[in-house]
C-alpha cells in the first residue's frame, strides 16, 4: 500500500474494506509511505506489518509524537515569525499531525534513494525528493513508466512548502527535486491527491512558474516595509475561498505562514534580501 490515509475512522473503513477485496489481510501488507504527514502515513499503525520510510521522514514524526517539546518550540518559532501567540498555541491541539497521529509498533525499515522495491510485477524505484517535506520520496517503475509523486507533484493544487528546521532552503530542495524528476520517461503520475494527468512535465513548469510568482510577491512585500512572514503573508495572493485573511481558519494561516518563511530564506539565500533575528525575525530590504 502507498500511503493510507488519515488515522480516521472513516478513512480506515474504506481501506479496510479495499484490501479486503483484493484478498489481503490487515497487518501483513507493507506500507511505502512517500512522507511522513498524517494523511500519508495515519493508518499505517492499523494495517502494516512493515513500514518503508525515509529515515529522515521517521525521525521527525516519532519526535513529533514523542517529545513534549517538539509542539511547544515549533509554536514558539512562528510566534516569533508574527503569528499571534493565542492562535499558534491552538494550533498544537488541532494540527492534523496531533489529531491524527499514527501509532505504529511493527517494524521500520528506512527507503534510500534509488533502491529498487519488487512487489508483484511492480519494480520500484525509489526516488528522493525533498522539499514537500524533508525525506519525501517518489517511486517509479520504469518499465510501466508510471511515478507515484505523493505530495511532490500535483495536479489541481499546488503542495505546501514550508519551513523545516533540518532543511537550510526547502523551496530551493523542492525545485532541485522538481528537475530531478522532470529528466523521467512518465507516462501516467498517480499523486496523493485529486485528479491526475499524463503530462509531469508540463505540471513541473507550472509549479516552477508558481513559486517564481509568490517569490516576487514576497520580494515586493518586503521591499515595501512588510518585515515579518505573518505580514508578508497577507501581502501574497492564495488561492482560497476566502476574501479576507481574517476569515482563513488558523490551520490555514499557519500553513500560509510556514509557506511564506521558505520563500522569504530563499529570498535570503538568494542574497535578495536579508534577515535580523532577535526576539522577532524579520526580513528586510537588502
């Protein structure tokens, strides 16, 4: 199984009964979970017998389980990027990777780039691609020519780009993987959400053409006197269904916000602007 879906009831009705009719048992299928967020990797505790995982992608979601500090010290991250501090300690309640999280006891085994999975008469590559997250993978079979791009390509939305502590510039990893996987013969990409069409390539430089987008947007924030990522933010256009950035639910705001700081460092990076940090970080003009 690639990827399982929410640890939701729901969600584990609907796989249960899926494997079912394929003849298969719960707890003696593997799952290769292309990244570690909850809606990739939630069930994986309830079906799995094995685990197949980045090992930086593993690492974080233990610690994300695990330790009592890892929510308390993201929170306080992005109180000092300008998110009000009563919403962020919300967010550590109902964030996805809270509410959902996988409880797994079987057996881990970590991915590595470019080893190859035989399942059936499926051959596997597995293709690292960090960026979406910081050990997200892809796998391709080469001779059906299909990649099963998780998180790292989409079709009707754009993934979420955000800030990492383990990674220097996630956006810039996120378009180096994009080229990676531009170079595949791909005739049909089956991603971890929504529709899908035959062409990654053209996808891949619509994504690019995105990201050149919101990092002029947030250069032009910047150079206007926005200084940090919560005000830069309500300065970048987001295709949401809401008119105001008052009305965006936190959960949004928090993503945008995460979004918003990896463009702003690779801004940074760029030697486009630069950054102060004190009690605060905030971004200015070079």
């Amino acid at each position: 199984v690639i990827d399982t879906g929410f640890n939701m009831e729901e969600c584990y009705s609907q796989l249960r009964k899926g494997l079912e009719e394929l003849g298969l048992e719960l707890k003696k299928v593997d799952v290769l979970a292309t990244h570690l967020h909850a809606d990739h990797l939630g069930l994986a505790g309830k079906i799995a017998k094995n685990l197949l995982i980045s090992k930086v992608d593993a690492e974080i979601a233990i610690r994300s389980v695990i330790e009592p500090d890892y929510w308390k010290e993201l929170v306080e991250f992005y109180i000092r990027n300008g998110f009000p501090e009563k919403e962020a300690k919300k967010v550590a309640k109902i964030h996805p990777a809270v509410k959902y999280a996988s409880e797994f006891s079987g057996e881990i085994v970590f991915l590595n780039d470019r080893e190859i999975l035989e399942y059936g008469n499926f051959s596997l590559k597995v293709i690292s691609t960090p960026g979406h997250t910081p050990g997200h993978v892809c796998l391709y079979d080469a001779d059906k020519k299909i990649l099963f791009s998780g998180d790292h390509i989409l079709f009707d939305i754009t993934p979420n780009i955000t800030f990492w502590e383990t990674m220097r510039d996630s956006l810039g990893e996120y378009l180096l993987s994009l080229e990676k996987v531009y170079e595949l013969e791909v005739r049909k990409t089956l991603p971890g959400h929504r529709n899908f069409y035959n062409s990654h390539r053209k996808r891949i430089e619509q994504l690019k053409e995105h990201h050149r987008k919101r990092l002029y947007e947030a250069l032009t924030a910047v150079e206007k006197g926005f200084t940090s990522a919560w005000e830069v933010a309500q300065q970048i256009t987001w295709d949401l269904d809401y008119e105001n950035w008052e009305d965006l639910p936190t959960m949004q705001k928090w993503f945008a916000i995460g979004e918003t700081i990896a463009h702003l460092e690779h801004l940074v990076l760029r030697g486009e602007i630069r950054k102060e940090v004190t009690d605060l970080i905030r971004y200015y003009p070079k």
